[in-house]
C-alpha cells in the first residue's frame, strides 16, 4: 500500500490532495469529487488537454468507493509565479485562459485561477492542477474571475506601468494582490481604457461595495456563455499585446564585458570538457544570465536549469530556449543574496528556494562570474558562501576573478576608504574559505583572463 | 450546485456582466477592423502557442462564421 504522506501545500482544496509515497507525489481524490473526475474522464477533456500538453499527464493507479488515486508526470523543480519573467508570467496567464474557454466548450469551468496551478516544464508552461474543474451552470458567471485579476492579470498590468520588480509582490502576497491595491497602482490614464477601466477599476470598486453583503442577498447577475466566452476572449487578446520595456542589467552583458571571443571560446570549451565526463543528470547555473553557458553542455545533460537575478536576461533565455525547442532547459529569477523564502500557511505551502534545490539534487551546480558579486556586492565571506553552495551541489564548477579582473575592480573601487576592509578578496583566501566543504579537482587560469576556474567537489 | 472553497466575491459575480459586455464590443470593432485590414492585406499571421485561445482547430473555424 502506499505510504502516505501529506503535502504540506496541499490542503485548500477539499476534492482531493496530494501525497508523497517514497520519491513519487500521487493525488488523491475523495468521493466528493468522483462526479466531476469521471464526467471528465469520460467527456475526454483530460485526454484533450494533455495531448496539447497544456495539462499535466496522469496514469490513473487505483479507483476504490472511497478514493481515486492518480500519478501525474513528476516535474523536476517547480517555480513559483514570483521567480518568473513576465513573458513566462504572461503566458502562465494565457494558459489559464485557453483551459477555461476549453472547459467552457465542454460544460466544465475552472473552479479556480490561482497563478500557483501554473509551472514549467519542458520549456512550457503546464497545469498541474487536475482537480481545479467543475461542472458548469448554464448562464453563470464565472467563479474565479476575480482570482485570476488577483493572480495573473493584475500582476501583468501592473508590471507594464511599474516593471517586473512588482512581480515579487506576489511572494508576499500568496492570494494575489488585493484589487483595491492593483486598481490605486495604476495610472488614471488606464481609467480610459475600456478593458482596464471593466476588468479592474469597475471590479474594485463593486468588490468594495458588496463586501459587507454577508447574507449574499444581493442577485447575481446572470451571464452567457457566450458572453463569458467573450470575455475571455478579450482578457486573451489583451494580454497577448502586453509589453515591456526595460533596460536589462545584463542583458547585454556579454556586449558590454571585455571579454576577448578567443576567451569567450577558452571559457566554453574549458566547461564542456570538465562538465561532460561526470555525466551530470541534473545542472543548475546559478548567475547563469540568458543560459551562454549552460547551452555548451544542454545536449549533454537531460535536465538544466539557468536562474539570474536579471528579468530580463531570464527572459531572453526563456524566448530562446522556446524557439530553439530546448525542452530540458528551465529558467526562473532569483536573487543568490535573497533566495524565496517558504511562504503561505505554516510557511510550507510554498517551498523556499533552498529546500526546492535540496530536493532537487543537482549533480553539477555552475557559478561562473558570480563570487565576486555575492562577495563584494553582498559582503558574503567566502566560507558562508561555500557553505550555501555545499547544502545543494555536489560538484562546483566556480569561476573565481581575481583581483585584476575590471569587473572586480570597478566593485573594489566603489568601497572607496573601505577598500582596506576587502583585503581578504584573493585567490588564497577564496581556496581557504571553500576548503572547509568542497575539495579542489581542478584549476585553471581562463586564457586570456584574470579569471580562474575551478572544480570542486563536496567533502 | 457547485461546493465552493474560497469567496469568489459578490462585486466580481455582478462585474462580469459589465466586462462581458464591453468585451463584446471591443471583439466586435476588433472583428471589423480585422476584416478592413486583411481586405487591404496588412495581417500577418503569427506562428506561436498563444496565438489564440482556441487549441482546437475546429474552434477557431467555428468562432470565425
């Protein structure tokens, strides 16, 4: 019999929930919801979905009278909405859209919008929620409109007007971001566009009106499907033309370095060579800006992930890793000096990011033109750093720039009468503080550099 | 009926037949200025995903009569 155990996110939803049996998450689905899975089943909608991949696969392993249960394709790392870029946001929320105009077609609805049904893997976005349908109700309107503002297309809106910075806000805010806060955001001139003026200014403003209606004796409005349909078809559209424009921090790092190609070229293949014998299942860049890097050893290795600071280097690596169908590249934003804490009720509904890469193993973890960032720019000394890369990597690949280095420079010199203090940044006191949870492989100067590469691995 | 989990809101269940109908009328002009534009030629098609809501074919046909 299977070994159950909980999962800690897992409890809002009373048709079901899911379990960990050993290494495998299986769901669980009570007899409430037996109605809605097979009148789903059977209608062919999961079928539907998940041949279009929009869907999460599941094998169906057991159906007694009083539980289902199904195992749906394990998913290596999941991310959550606040370390995505926006054009993985946007089309988290585009998804969301096409499932419920489906559903719609064949008399179900989504009973709920949350961002957090939405991940990625293999280089789309996926549902991962396969009991969030219901049955629908001719002529009613649909129950989680109001999430999906709060989730997906208040965050988007708000990001054209104000960046993708505002994206985070949903790490504090697991529920969505309050309408009356997204509608106060947003400049007056929105008040005139007639999809912004309905869907969030009108809808924050009758949100407000009803909120003390605790008998619910106001009516409720009937609506169509096909004025349902409708819509949904226009938050689609809009959505799809959203843009924005910022300046990249890195994005055009690669322009802006002094790096010589001959070293460019020095640095990859230096990589490929270390990397490729260890036969790595799984590869994590830490810094790894729009994947330059990751890509020399991507046909090598069946699951790679690049995580940056940098939106829009992430962004730019999402587009490419889309175009060129590089399914086992995933990338997510996270910020080394301040990764995602666990969030939501217990503070286990959402994973923190640390747990997440525990979990996750990786055999080879990359930090190529990272340490000094992490210790000039966050004054992280070297054995607290070691010691964050130990809880999760078992190989190292680290890129140490040495004191010569511009970039290194030009961070030492913005101490300025504090440069003393930073005394301890070389090549000796690096090898000290790491020596304490990774012993060195290898070691070698990047051609035409001042840069050293290193391989280690964990004691 | 269906068993509800969390509040959908009472201000957001009675929006929606305002959104729905402005939607309406942005899909309609949309529609028009669509068929201007591809009498004139000026319509590219993309090729992506989430070039419509419709993933079905058929969908997408039947939409358009």
């Amino acid at each position: 019999m299977t070994n159950r155990e909980r999962h800690e996110a897992s409890f809002r939803d009373p048709s079901g929930y899911i379990i960990q049996d050993g290494d495998v998450l299986r769901r669980v689905i009570n007899p409430i919801y037996f109605d809605q899975y097979n009148a789903l089943k059977e209608k062919g909608v999961f079928e539907a979905l998940q041949k279009k991949g929009l869907l999460i696969d599941h094998e169906e392993e057991s159906a007694s009278d009083s539980e289902i249960i199904i195992t749906p394709s394990p998913i290596p790392f999941i991310t959550n909405p606040y370390e995505w870029c926006f054009e993985q946001y946007k089309h988290a929320a585009l998804l969301t859209l096409q499932i419920q105009k489906y559903a719609l077609s064949k008399g179900f609805v989504l009973k709920d919008a949350s961002a957090y049904n939405v991940t990625f893997h293999k280089g789309k976005p996926v549902f991962i929620d396969t009991l969030s349908f219901d049955f629908y109700e001719e002529g009613t309107p649909w129950r989680a409109f109001k999430q999906f503002i709060m989730h997906f297309f208040g965050p988007l809106v708000l990001a054209k007007y104000h960046g993708t910075e505002v994206l985070k806000m949903m790490q504090t805010h697991i529920d969505g971001i309050p309408l009356q806060l997204i509608s106060s955001m947003l400049p007056a001139k929105t008040r005139f566009s007639s999809t912004l003026y309905t869907n969030i200014h009108l809808l924050a403003k009758l949100e407000s009106k009803h909120s003390d209606d605790y008998k619910a004796e106001t009516k409720i409005a009937k609506l169509s499907r096909k004025a349902q349909s409708n819509m949904l078809e226009n938050l689609f559209g809009y959505i799809r033309k959203l843009n924005i424009s910022e300046a990249t921090e890195w994005g055009d790092y690669y322009d802006k370095t002094n790096y010589e190609s001959e070293s460019f070229q020095a640095k990859k293949s230096l990589i490929s060579s270390w990397v490729k014998p260890l036969n790595p299942q799984r590869l994590i860049d830490v810094g790894g800006n729009d994947g330059t890097f990751a890509r020399t050893v991507l046909n090598d290795v069946p699951h790679v992930i690049v995580t940056d600071i940098d939106s829009n280097a992430v962004e730019q690596n999402y587009r490419r890793a889309r175009e060129q169908d590089e399914n086992n590249m995933l990338t997510f934003v996270s910020d080394v000096l301040q990764p995602s804490p666990g969030i939501g009720f217990n503070n286990t509904e959402r994973n923190s990011l640390i747990d997440r890469l525990v979990a996750y193993a990786p055999d080879v973890t990359m930090a190529l033109a990272l340490i000094h960032h992490i210790t000039l720019s966050g004054n992280v000394p070297f054995d607290k750093s070691a010691g964050f890369f130990a809880k999760f990597s078992k190989y190292l690949v680290i890129e140490f720039p040495k004191r010569e280095d511009s970039w290194v420079e030009s961070l030492l010199v913005r101490k300025r009468e504090f440069i003393n203090h930073f005394d301890f940044y070389n090549e000796v006191e690096f090898e000290k503080g790491y020596s304490g949870y990774f012993s060195i492989e290898k070691k070698e100067q990047i051609k035409g550099t001042n840069r050293i590469l290193y391989l280690m691995v964990r004691k | 009926m269906n068993f509800l989990y969390f509040d959908p809101g009472l201000g957001a269940m009675i929006a929606q037949a305002v959104i729905a109908a402005a939607a309406g009328v942005m899909l309609f002009s949309k529609n028009v200025m669509y068929k201007v534009k591809s009498f004139f030629g000026m319509v590219k098609d993309e090729d992506d995903n989430f070039d419509s809501i419709d993933i079905e074919e058929k969908d997408r046909k039947a939409d358009d009569q």
